[in-house]
C-alpha cells in the first residue's frame, strides 16, 4: 500500500484532506469500506461509508461503492472534510439565536463580534463552545463521540449573519460537497465606501494571502499564488459617498467579499483591516468628519451581513432557505445616511 500524507487545502472555507490508497499486490478481496476503515487512522467506517455515498471516493477514474471489491494494485483516491483533531473545546452556556434546527442540521444567526472557532487569542466565549453546550456534548481531545456539531463553513468575528451546521457525519459530508460544488446560496448585505458605476457586476479574481501581512488577504495577478474566487454585486441604494449593496457568493474565499470590493477602491464601511474605517470619499469639512465618526461609533465594525442562506437539505434533499434581517447596527448606519442625504443633497 502507497500512502500519501495528507494535503490540506482551504476550500469554500472548509477543509478538505486528499488521500490516495494504493492496495498492495498481496491484498485478498476485501469490501472497499472494510478495505478503507482497515487504512484510515481516527476514521469510522460510518463516516467512511458516508463519504461513498456523497461520491467523494474514486477507484481508478470511477465513482466508487462501499461494496465493490478492491483488488490489488488499484489506486483509490479520495477527499475527507476536514475534522478537529486534538483540541479540546469545553462547553459554555452562551445564548445562540437558532433560526432552524432537526436531527441533522442547524442554521444560527450569528451577532457581530462573535469568534467562530476558537485559535489565535480567543479559546474560549466562541460559537463552537456555545454549540457544545447547546447539543450536551463533550468535545474534549480524547472525545469520543461523534455526534458533535460541524460547521462547514464560517463567517468573520464582525461579521453577522446565517450559518449551518452540521450535526452528524452524513449531513457533514453532504453540506461540504454542496459547498465544493458551488449550489449553496449565499446573499450578503453590505455597506461600501463610494459609488459603485455599475449598477452591478461580478469580480473574478484569485485570492490569495498577503505576504507583508497574514492576518490579510489580497487578489493577486498570478493565479497559481492564490485560489478562484468569484463575487457578484448588485447596487441596492446610493448615497454618493457610500454605496449600499448585495453580494452573491460563487466561491467561499476567506475575506472574499471584504477583498474583492477593496481591489475595485471600495473598501467596506469601517472595515479597519482593509481600509474602511478612514474617510474615504466626502468632504474636508469638519461636520462631515464628525459624521463620519459617528456612523463609525454606531457600526464599529465592518458593515457586512450574511443576509441568506440557501442549500438541499442532507436527508430530506428538500431544498432550504433562510433569510436574517440587517441588524441594527447596520440599518442605524443606513438611516443615518439617508437623513444626510436629504439633508445635503448639494454635497451628495
């Protein structure tokens, strides 16, 4: 048997690890799922079975069956969603605002300010450690239980809105390939700096990270530095100096639509990391500047939301969808323009 170390890759924001399987030419016939639970340290022959099904394994060049028979000196090639390995993740009771939930997913409705996963200073006071408490699970280093919930993709600390969870290995495994495939809905609300021309468009540039920064990313013009990634934008208002505007996602790139919109010079609104929290179109009059700083005291953060959120559901296969309206801090923002708009219009 050939084995390769795992390559991990950020796709559609979720991780995937690549496995190749080459059977030595001494193995008897074995069932594929057998063969494969023999192979694969930490992995259940159920979730190994779920990934067949879902079509993440090949034999040769063909989609595989958890019964088929392999035979020696096939290649079996196969993708895992990633699964947190040696951390351990202890329940708290925070409040979670859950929009949807049954045996298999869960859908949430995230604030603002809110970390995701723990790591990078934050280890605790995350969604991943209200979500343990919340299924009554423990998700310690040595846990075994595997009905822990997954989340198959993630939005930034500051930004709010929807996301699903998975809450078995099943709908995992489903959720991440409709990821991977592109058939997820995803509709961002946002507030950017200037006015956008068109009245909509689509950016499709690879995205990759900054090497002078790596908390940061940027599109770069070679795309074998970074990775596809696509966003359609649509004007919903104007107000001359900022711009409302919807984001549909075709990939999931991290930062995707706060870069994207900084590469064509609108920054989002108060979005520190990428230039949005300065003035970046106006006036040099001193009432503006204090207007400016007091939209940022009422969105101090960037002005982002996951507004929808559409996929098939794991078992049912019925279609889902499930909208959260802009929260105040946003809509305050956008109030505040519209009142400075009519109250201005010359300078608008």
């Amino acid at each position: 048997m050939e084995w390769l170390e795992p390559e991990i890759e950020d796709e559609e924001q979720g991780m995937f690890e690549h496995f190749r399987l080459t059977v030595d030419a001494g193995q008897a016939p074995v069932r594929l799922d057998r063969y494969m639970a023999e192979h694969l340290e930490d992995t259940s022959r159920h979730r190994i079975q779920c990934a067949i099904k879902e079509g993440y394994v090949k034999v040769g060049e063909k989609t595989a069956k958890a019964s088929q028979t392999v035979r020696p000196g096939e290649v079996i090639r196969f993708v895992m969603p990633y699964r947190r390995r040696g951390v351990e993740i202890l329940p708290e009771d925070i409040p979670l605002n859950i929009v949807y939930e049954d045996d298999d997913v869960l859908v949430l409705d995230k604030p603002a300010g809110m970390v995701v996963h723990p790591g990078h200073g934050h280890f605790s006071g995350t969604l991943v450690n209200a979500l343990a408490f919340h299924l009554g699970l423990s998700q310690a280093a040595d846990a075994a239980d595997e009905r822990m919930g997954v989340l198959v993709h993630r939005i930034d600390k500051d930004t709010s809105g929807l996301l699903v969870v998975a809450k078995n290995d099943e709908s995992q495994l489903c959720l991440a390939r409709q990821f991977y495939e592109h058939s997820i809905e995803r509709c961002y609300e946002a507030v950017v700096w200037g006015d956008i021309r068109e009245d909509e468009g689509t950016v499709d540039a690879p995205i990759g990270r900054d090497p002078n920064d790596r908390l940061r990313f940027r599109v770069v013009d070679d795309p074998e530095k970074g990775k596809r990634a696509v966003t359609h934008y649509r004007v919903l208002e104007r107000f001359g100096f900022v711009t409302r505007v919807e984001c549909r996602l075709e990939t999931g790139r991290t930062h995707q639509i706060r870069v994207h919109l900084s590469s064509l010079g609108h920054p989002l609104f108060g979005d520190e990391r990428y230039g949005g929290r300065e003035i970046r179109k106006g006036t040099i009059y001193a009432k503006y500047k204090q207007f400016i700083h007091n939209c940022f005291e009422l969105c101090p953060r960037q002005a982002l939301h996951a507004r929808t959120l559409g996929f098939d559901h794991p078992r049912s296969r019925r279609r889902m969808s499930f909208s959260s309206p802009v929260p105040q801090d946003m809509t305050a923002l956008l109030d505040k323009w519209r009142k400075y708009c009519r109250q201005m219009p010359e300078e608008v």
